[in-house]
C-alpha cells in the first residue's frame, strides 16, 4: 500500500506542475472557446439543481469557472457554488470571472483528493472533465463523500472511451511520424480517458461511500469556429505539449500535417464533433 502511496504522490506532484504551468495557462487562453465547445455538457450539469432553491455545490477540476458560475446562477441568491482545482492561473481566472459576472461563487485552490473540506457540507458535487486525473480514485471520492451530506447528488461528466472519440486524438496519430516521441497514452493512468470504463467508475464509486449509481451513454454535438482549430491542436494534449518544445520548422510541419487531418471535421467555417461521454449519477449513502 506505501508503495501506492508513493507513485500516486509523484503522479500528483506531475499534474500539480503540469496545470500550474504551460497546461493551465493554455486553458486561461481559451476559456472562452472551451466553454463555448463544452456548452452542452454544461447544461448536463447545471440542470441537477432545480432553479432558485440554493443550496450549496461544489464543483471538482473548476478550471477557470464557467460550470461554478453557471451552477451558482442556477441556485439563486440563496445558493452557493464553490470550484476547487489545482491550478493556480485557473483559479485566477475563475475568481476574475465570478466578481465580473457577479455571481454567487468562491473558489480554493487545492487537489481534491486531499484537501479538508468542512465535513457534510455540501448539497451537491458536479464535475466536468475533471475527476480523471486522480492518482488515487478512492481515496478522492471517499473524500468527496466525506463533503457531502448524507442524500447530497453526485453528477459528473468524463470521456467514454478512446476509440469513441476519434476527434481527441487525430491530432496525435497524425503526427505521430513527425514526432516520434510523443508518449503513448496508458489509459490506467490519469488522464483524460481514465474513467471511460463504466464498470470501473462504479466500482469505484461503491468503495468511496457513493450509492444509486446511475451510468447513461451521452453524445454531445460540440463545435467551434474553423480559426480556432490550429490554436486549439496547437495548445492541448500531447500534440499541443510536444510543439512547444519544438522549432520552428518542425512546427510548420506538424502543423500543416495536422491541419489536414482535421479535414473530416471541417464544415465550413464550423468544426463539429461528437463528444461520446458518460453521465455519471450517484447520491451519497450513509457513511460507516
């Protein structure tokens, strides 16, 4: 078990450096684009809480805000959303967006597997894309129970997997030839397909003290402007990462070789996807 322990702390010092640094302040750059891309997950989301009745919810792997403020506008004025992530530059951005929109939301800026929250305090826990990355699933969702009062809803969204989702990775295996030493993605490790296995995330959820799960297959039309395209590739996943290291040259090629392989994408002035996803629903059961 220490010796768990111990990879899963190197894992978590990795993601802490990895979303305090380029991969975090990339994601500020796009906020707008992304939340823009993600709207229909978002509503998923914010559709768990009925309107005006408060409440307090929080919501895991926030990022820069936009499902915090949209869940804090749902509740109303007597309710409270509070967004935690390990990324300080989205934080930063997340709390900018909340005072100049007003909305009833706080944010922390720590690792949800391990920080203290105040126990049974929370009515709801919702999450987009941001439960993946643990290194201890467990031990984060028992965690996350131990915020929650007794009944409180869990929902959150993740990726199904990898090969129903073509559009996450073309960019990698087209440029996988020009770049020969881009990492091989391990789906057990965390990552953005680590919970694509619907039995696991049950499992999972049964041991951390979560009851009532309900797993439902999504297929979320998503689409963003065709200019945003290069700069999307150009800023995230493994592609994204590797060009920043490269030069120039390099760059122009992978670039352009990536571009076209987009091109089944391509509608015009839109590009369209599916995000194939799952909606994960659960309530917190009593504790032992």
């Amino acid at each position: 078990m220490e010796s768990g322990r111990g990879a899963g702390d190197t894992v978590g010092r990795e993601q802490l450096a990895r979303w305090n640094g380029p991969a975090g302040n990339a994601w500020v750059e796009a906020q707008d684009m992304v939340d823009a891309l993600f709207a229909p997950l978002e509503r998923l989301l914010v559709e768990t809480f009925p309107a005006a009745q408060g409440g307090r919810v929080l919501d895991v792997g926030c990022g820069t805000g936009g499902t915090t403020v949209a869940v804090a506008r749902r509740l109303g004025p007597r309710g409270r959303c509070v967004g935690v992530d390990i990324s300080e530059p989205m934080v930063a951005a997340a709390r900018v967006r909340a005072e100049r929109e007003g909305a009833g939301a706080s944010f922390v800026r720590a690792d949800a597997q391990d920080h203290v929250f105040e126990p049974a305090s929370f009515d709801g826990v919702v999450s987009r894309f941001g439960v993946m990355f643990f290194p201890d699933p467990v031990r984060a969702f028992t965690n996350l129970r131990r915020a929650a009062k007794e009944n409180a809803v869990l929902r959150f969204v993740v990726w199904r997997d990898i090969a129903e989702n073509p559009f996450m990775t073309t960019a990698e295996r087209a440029a996988a030839p020009l770049m020969p030493d881009l990492p091989a993605r391990d789906p057990d490790a965390p990552g953005q397909f680590a919970l694509a296995d619907a039995g696991k995330v049950r499992r999972l959820l049964e041991e951390s003290g979560w009851a009532g799960i309900g797993v439902r297959a999504v297929d979320a039309a998503c689409v963003m402007p065709e200019k945003e395209l290069v700069p999307y590739f150009g800023r995230f996943g493994p592609v994204g990462i590797a060009l920043r290291e490269t030069d120039e040259t390099t760059r122009d090629r992978v670039v352009s070789t990536v571009r076209t392989a987009f091109d089944p994408f391509v509608h015009g002035t839109e590009v369209r996807f599916t995000a194939a996803c799952w909606q994960i629903d659960a309530h917190a059961g009593s504790l032992r």
